[in-house]
C-alpha cells in the first residue's frame, strides 16, 4: 500500500496511478502566473508581473444525476400555434426573474429598462455615420490600418473646400473610438505554466524548461454578455423541459434544454431548496486546433469556445455570435526526438486538462450557489451553472476523456470488438479502476490513460464521459462516409476487377458526379473525387451526389450500405427529432450493420471496430440526453475558426500575431455589440442616407418594398432569411436586372415552341375557370399584351429549419432558367410542383423543367408564370434499393414533350436530378447543363438538402 505524503491527508492507495488520481483532483498544483493585461498592450513575449497562483480545491457536489429524471409535478404548458404540442417543465428550477439583489418579484412584474440611453445618443461615437463607417471599414472590408488612412485622407481633402469636419482623422482615433465602446466589453487575460515535475540530471528536454502563456476571457463574464442580449430573448429557454405532440403524447427532442441530461442537472441541483426558482445555464465548450498559414511556417492556434445551452439550435448554427472565443490555448512544440516521449506526452495532455480547469474555475461558486444576471428581456435572475457538453473530433475526444486512442470514449466496449453491447463508461467507475489497477492493466483491459485527471473532476456534477457530445462532420461525414465508404469502394473494386479495370470504372464514377446537373449551393466536382485537400463542406457535397454515381458499379449490398448511411445522416441532422424517428435511426443503423458486410466478405476490411464508425449506435441515446444532434457539431466551431481565427491573423503583420488577433477580436465583438444596441433602440433603421437626408429634412426617394434578397439572384448560393416563420412556402419571380420584353412569337421561336401560344390560351382558360365549359375550339378571348416580361429566375421562400437557415428557420433559394449562367452555359432548373396538397411527398407533388419564366398582362391582371416540361413518376414507390423516386420526361399521345404553362404559385421548391446512369459509360464531352437532355430516367435527389430528405420521406 502506498501513502498520500500531504499533510493532513490519511488515504492510502494500492498503486501509484491510485495515488496520483488522489494527489491531482484533491491536492492539484498549477504553477501559474495570472496577469490582468489591458487588451491594447497584449504581446506574446511580455513577461508582466508575475504572481504565483494555485487551482482552487473545492469541488463542490459531485453526485450522479437521479437515474429516473421524471418528477411528479412537473409543469405543463401548451406551445406553438393550435396546441399542437405541450411541454413539461422542471417544477423547481423555473427561471423566476427576481431584483438585481436576488429577491423574487411577485408574477407579472415589469421588467426595468435594458438602458436610460435615448434614441439619439450614438456614445462613444458622434452620429451615425461615423458608427456605420466604422463598422463597415472594419467588420465587412476588414481594411487594413494603411487603406483606412488612405480612404480617411481622400475623404477628407474632399471636404476641405467645403470646410466640412472629417468623421476620423486617422484609422488611429477611429480604433480609439471603437476601444472605448463599453458594451461587450471583456479584457483577455494571460497566465502562464510550466513543467514541475522531476527532470533528468542531464540532457533535459528544452519543454521542461518553457513557459507556456494561455490567453483567456472570464468565461463568467462572457456568459454574462450573452444572457443579457436583447436578441437573444425570444431564442432562450430559461427551464429545462420535456415537449410531446398533444394528439399522441409521443415525445420529442430538438434544443438543448428538450434533453433529459438538463433534466437530471436540474434534479441533483434542486436537491438543495436555496436554488429552486433559478435559471440552469449549461456551459458547452469546444475546441480545436486550426492552422492558418501553411506557406509561412508553423502558425497553428488552438481556440477555445463557449456557448451555453439555453440559447436554442437555430441561434448557435445561425452563426449569430452564439458561439464565443474565450482562450487560446498553448501548444507545446518539441523536436522529434523528445516528441514521442512518454513524459512529454503526459505533460502535454495534463497542460490541456489543467489550462481548462482554470480558465473555467471563476464559474465554480455559481456551481453550488446562485449568483445573480440580467437576461436579455431586462430581467434579474438567479443562475446556476454547470459544465455541459464538449463538441470536440475523434483526436480531441480521447484528450478529454483521457482514453488510449482506439477504444470509445462513451462506453467500455474492447477495442476489438466496438460493436459489442457494453456499458457506458462513467466517472465513478473509472475512479475505482483507477484505484485498483496499475497504469498498464488500465490501459490494456480499459483503454484508461490513468496518469492524466481530466479537468472535470474538480467541478460539481461532471463526469467527462458523458458530457461528450456528438459529432456528426467528423464522425459521419468525414468519417465514416469519405475516409471508411468512399476509399472502401475503391478497394473493393481493385480487389474484384483489378487495377486497372477498377480505374477506369473509377473514371467514370468521376465522370458521372461530375455530369451532375448544377443546383443552388451544390459544389461541383469538375474533375470528380480527385482532389488533395478535403473540406468537411467538400464530403457534404460528395454525399450529396455519390450515391447513383456507383449504382451499376458495385453490388446492390454497396448501394444499400450507402443508402443506410445517407438516411442515418439525414435523420440525426433534422432539428426536431421525434419517438418515430429515433425508431427510423435504430432501423437504418441495423440496416447499416447488415449491408456493410459485403465489404468484410469481399476482403475489403478485415475489421469493422472503428471508433468514428461505432459512434453511429450512441447516437440514439445522445440525442435524448441533449437534444438533436446539429445544435452541437463541430462543423459550428469549425465555421467560428473563420471569424475568430483565420481572418484575424490574416489582418496582422505577421510580427506576433496572437496580440494582434486579440485586439480584433475585443474590437469585433465591440462593435456587434454596438449595432444590436442601436437596432435595440430603433436607430439603424433604413440606411444611412435616407437617415442622413430626413435629419436635414429632405425628402428621400421613395423605395421599393421588394423582400431582402431578391436582387441578389446572381448569386449560386441560398440565403438564411431572418423572418417571422409565417408561411410554409412562397415563391414569387426575381426581381434581377435581367428582365426583358418580348413578344410571345419570339419567346415561342426561342424555345422552339410554335404552339406556345395556344398553350397560353389553355392557361388563361384554366385560370378563369373556363376550360372545362369550353365546347368549341378554343376561343380568342381571353386576349392578352403583346409583350411579355421575362425574367431569369425565381426566389422560394420556404421552412428549412434543418438547413442553413435564419432564427426563424425560413430560406429563400433561387431557381434559374437562363441562356447563360455566370457568363457560362445555359442553366434551366427542374422543381417540384403542387399537383395535390391533401396528399403527403411525391403523392401530391409532380416534377418539371422550367424553360422559361415570364409574366404577362390580361385584363389588368398580370400573372407571372413558367413554361414547363413535365416528368411522369415510375412506379407508386421509391426505388428499393436507392430509397430515390424516378422519374422520366413526359410525352403526349403524339409522342411530343409534354409542354405546359403553370402558374408560379404551384411552385414549391426546386428540385434536384440525378441521371439513372445504369451501367452505361458516360461520355468524357457530357457538360452539366446537358445533363437533363441526355438521360432518358432520373432519380428525384432527396440527399440533396435536409428539406427535400424530409420532403421525400414523408411519401413513405
């Protein structure tokens, strides 16, 4: 037995991993030094003052949530229009809003005013304009120092001859003006560490030597900013709860709070009656190395953010500043030769794991105590936190959970044998493995690395293990779809026909994705799959359109390995995921496991115990504990990487950038701050001129009411529209400066359609009702203009909330018809068509190639309208083996294309066709836009986006 040698301390340990667990979380010492730096003077190599500072030792309650998180007398409500859902809340944490001093404030009591600032007070800055420039030199130009100063002097000679005053002198006053912003407003601070433990008498590792700074915000401090903003109040939940549809009372799970592991938090905390009424605020982390210039040397940074859990899905991927930098951690860099070293390796995992629990260690009072903060609808509440989930890749999960690469950091399956049911690893139990066994049978038997304490164990209610968060682009995108499926098919395929047969069947895989037909948002492969550097938005493309690609290729198991998993990943990425749907996950996830032998059969893989790949049979219960999966994806952290890393650094000189990166942090989020606080009040309002013009009371011309984004159709991307979720669909035509009169004669010739104008005829006659009493050969009347108004393209608006979309979960795509796109080739788009709303999916539905969109004048009416083409459905039933509907052009009695004009209100969306390609060859000279000429059957792409998955899965 070995004794713990501090003082005061009576525990005695079997093993020295025993005894080193003990020392870490109960006696944990961290050289460091903490110094407060003005954001202005941070440099990499200042030194500072420096002070000796320890991690704090309380660690507060650390039971285990209840293992029945129901409660007798929960809180019902009906939510969301027509009663169509209710939700059960916690009865004790409850988010009661109370005084600044904590005291609880009777029901119904009015907020106090967010600011006494009055609407025209523009602090720190002088108008408007001198806001709005700023804003825009530095937010959307990112301009550099010496281009300001260019413009400033520019503008400003201008004015001298008009003895006007210059809104900034210089880029220097204008930064001192942003620096002076209160709002958002959290200095970063450093504290530094070292190596302490013992080192060689010679030849010590320059690494034991170093110091190593770690740049931090007070995460208290930060979530303070973020609770308190206006913006946010109509997208928190201040109380955990349990939502049901009314007609079934099934159950069902979409934000954070919906889960049951905030549930069980708000259980084990209202065990003590000193928080009941408070508001729990999950903290969710994330971190990730990113590298930001490969050409000029080593420039890897390692951020750290946070979020909490209250603010709902759609804010956090909206990208809304739901997601916050708060440090930037160290990376210890060391010469091969001490690189692969045991001692370094632990030293590096244990910088990680002490560096977070002090960065997070000013939250640990309001762990166990209330604190009080003032939310965003101008009301006081208690608050409560607690560490929730981490978002974090395969390499960074086994840092935190402190687990032998390899094994799963959620449950205790062998390494060899993944798929094995297995228990869920839990703190308390690897605590008493530790305790029992020594470092090499933890390692061997439990893929434990029992050296390492992961900073969890200092905080109430954490255990690491569970709060590890699902990870859909690294796990299932990047994962099990481009590095496991895509490369096995390559293998199977030289393993049954050999090399050289299987690249030129290879070939022409490429040749068909790269055939595919443009779509809004769709990123082409030109050359096919071949290309170096792999995005995570490159392998959602690939998904997208690799499924028919090797259909004719491969073994139908193949085609439906691929299905089960597309399906699997469609389903977990929806942001309302039901009792029905996590049965259809558990169903494809068999399906998955079935098919997938085929290429263990073949010799393709010996072994399916692949970490990212079993991750797929946690997803089920994950959801249930925080909700769908799409509100805690790194691809979320992976897209902040952007704004908070990757363009900072690119802003600097290159000359210690870290300071410089810190400093336009502080100012961007200044900044943001500022402008929700002027829109908050009303002052931004229209745009700066006709602001400028009424203050000088001059009449403005008059604008056009057209929506946002409608004069943006040139643009091959969708938009995430931030608007009331009023309609389910509208689609209305662009407003583009490519609009055109014509007489219907020469529309007629260009589209090779002669008998366009009796198709016009039929169209009034059915818009007026009279086609079915007409008995005679159609009739002059209705008459209409001789010019007709064509235009280029339409816009849907439609709810998306899967998808890239706004708060409100609304997204406007445009469909094109147009003889060149982007001064390219011609581009007509297919899109579905209403042909039955009673009737769900593609029983209601039809397709049609849009050949012309125009809009014409009869009887003062105008109706804006297309020139189609109609498919016809094969079958009343999704391909078997695709899970896709086909469809083929139609034709008339005469065997003609079945031509039609429709009206742009059965429009519903655009739709997405991929060629049946069989096994025929494709041609090296077939384009993209040839592509829905040259086919005689299509597949209607479901994968194509989340809203057409869920579209064309309700037809089933």
């Amino acid at each position: 037995m070995i004794p713990c040698t501090k003082t005061g301390c009576h525990r005695w340990f079997r093993n020295k991993s025993g005894l080193t667990q003990h020392v870490n979380v109960y006696h944990p010492v961290l050289p460091s030094v903490n110094i407060s730096v003005p954001v202005e003077q941070c440099q990499e190599s200042s030194a500072g003052e420096e002070h000796s500072q320890v991690l704090p030792d309380g660690y507060g309650d650390s039971g285990n949530p209840l293992d029945d998180p129901s409660n007798s007398n929960p809180l019902a409500e009906y939510v969301g229009p027509g009663d169509r859902y209710y939700r059960n809340y916690h009865p004790n944490l409850t988010g009661r809003p109370c005084d600044s001093l904590g005291n609880f404030l009777p029901a119904g009591h009015p907020a106090e005013p967010l600011t006494d600032m009055q609407p025209d007070d523009w602090s720190p800055y002088s108008s408007r304009l001198e806001f709005e420039l700023a804003d825009f030199l530095f937010t959307r130009s990112q301009m550099s120092a010496a281009n300001i100063n260019e413009l400033l002097n520019l503008w400003n000679a201008s004015l001298l001859s008009t003895g006007g005053q210059p809104i900034f002198r210089d880029s220097g006053e204008m930064y001192k003006t942003i620096d002076s912003t209160p709002l958002g407003d959290v200095q970063w601070e450093k504290f530094s560490t070292s190596y302490t433990g013992e080192r060689p008498t010679e030849n010590v590792p320059p690494w034991m030597n170093d110091t190593y700074d770690i740049w931090f915000r007070s995460p208290k401090e930060v979530i303070r900013n973020m609770l308190s903003r206006p913006d946010f109040s109509d997208a928190i939940d201040y109380r955990p709860f349990r939502e049901y549809e009314s007609a079934t009372d099934s159950r069902q799970w979409e934000d954070f709070m919906s889960g049951d592991w905030a549930w069980k938090q708000a259980d084990t905390i209202s065990r003590d009656p000193a928080t009941h009424g408070s508001t729990f605020v999950p903290i969710i982390l994330g971190s990730d190395k990113t590298t930001v210039s490969v050409a000029t040397g080593q420039n890897d940074y390692y951020p750290l953010y946070l979020s909490i859990g209250n603010i709902r899905n759609k804010v956090r991927r909206a990208h809304r500043n739901g997601v916050i930098l708060i440090a930037f951690l160290a990376i210890p860099h060391m010469d091969k030769e001490h690189a692969s070293t045991d001692a370094f390796r632990r030293f590096r995992r244990q910088l990680f794991h002490s560096s977070l629990a002090y960065i997070l260690h000013d939250l640990m009072p309001g762990m166990t105590e209330p604190i009080v903060m003032r939310f965003g609808d101008g009301h006081y509440r208690r608050v409560i936190f607690g560490l929730g989930p981490y978002i974090a890749d395969y390499e960074e999960q086994v840092l935190l959970a402190c687990i032998v690469r390899g094994w799963c950091v959620k449950c205790l399956a062998m390494r060899q044998a993944l798929d094995t049911d297995a228990l869920y690893r839990s703190r308390e139990h690897a605590e008493a493995l530790i305790e029992e066994f020594d470092l090499k049978n933890l390692r061997d038997e439990y893929g434990i690395i029992g050296d390492i304490i992961p900073f969890t164990s200092g905080f109430p209610r954490a255990d690491i293990y569970e709060l590890i968060a699902p990870d859909i682009l690294h796990q299932i995108i990047k994962g099990t779809f481009k590095d496991h499926l895509v490369e096995w098919v390559e293998s199977y395929l030289k393993a049954m026909h050999g090399t050289a047969k299987a690249n030129a069947i290879l070939d022409d895989i490429d040749r068909r994705i790269a055939a595919v037909a443009p779509f809004t948002g769709l990123r082409r492969f030109p050359e096919g799959r071949h290309f170096k550097q792999w995005t995570g938005n490159d392998s959602k493309a690939l998904m997208k359109v690799y499924l028919p690609a090797i259909e004719g290729h491969v073994p139908v198991e193949i085609v439906r390995t691929f299905r089960a998993l597309l399906e699997f990943t469609y389903l977990i990425c929806r942001n309302v995921i039901t009792e029905e749907t996590l049965v259809m996950i558990e169903d494809v996830i068999n399906c998955f496991h079935k098919h997938r032998e085929i290429f263990r059969e073949s010799g393709t893989v010996q072994t399916f115990s692949l970490p990212r790949q079993h991750a797929m049979k946690h997803y089920p219960d994950l959801i249930c504990l925080f909700g769908a999966p799409n509100g805690l994806c790194t691809s979320i952290t992976e897209s902040k990487h952007i704004d908070a890393v990757k363009d900072p650094y690119r802003r600097t000189n290159r000359n210690k950038p870290l300071g410089q990166m810190l400093i336009i942090n502080q100012r961007l989020d200044k900044l943001a701050a500022s402008r929700r606080d002027f829109s908050r009040r009303g002052m931004l309002e229209g745009s700066c001129l006709t602001a400028t013009m009424q203050l000088f009371s001059t009449r403005a011309h008059s604008n056009t009411s057209e929506a946002p984004g409608l004069n943006r159709c040139n643009e091959d991307t969708d938009e995430a529209v931030d608007c009331p979720t009023s309609i389910e669909v509208h689609v209305e035509l662009a407003r583009t400066p490519r609009t055109y009169l014509i007489t219907l004669s020469k529309l007629a010739a260009e589209l090779n359609l002669q008998h366009l104008p009796t198709i016009l005829k039929e169209f009034l006659l059915q818009q007026l009702d009279a086609y079915d009493n007409c008995d005679s050969d159609l009739p002059e009347w209705p008459t209409y203009g001789n010019k007709i108004t064509v235009v280029n393209a339409a816009a849907a608006l439609f709810y998306a909330p899967s998808d890239i979309s706004g708060i409100g979960g609304m997204r406007r795509e445009y469909i094109r018809s147009c003889h060149s796109w982007q001064n390219g080739a011609p581009r007509y788009d297919c899109v579905f068509v209403n042909t039955d709303s009673g009737l769900k999916g593609m029983y209601g539905l039809d397709i049609v190639h849009i050949l012309a969109f125009f809009s014409f004048v009869s009887q003062s009416k105008r109706y804006p309208c297309a020139v189609v083409r109609w498919f016809d459905r094969v079958g009343d039933k999704p391909d078997t083996d695709t899970g896709m509907w086909i469809v083929r052009p139609a034709f008339t009695a005469q065997r003609r294309p079945s031509i039609g004009i429709i009206h742009v209100d059965t429009l519903y969306r655009a739709a997405h066709l991929i060629p049946l390609y069989a096994t025929r060859p494709v041609s090296r000279n077939l384009k993209p836009h040839h592509s829905y000429d040259s086919f005689t059957a299509f597949y209607i792409n479901k994968f194509i986006d989340h809203h057409a998955f869920s579209l064309l899965s309700d037809s089933y």
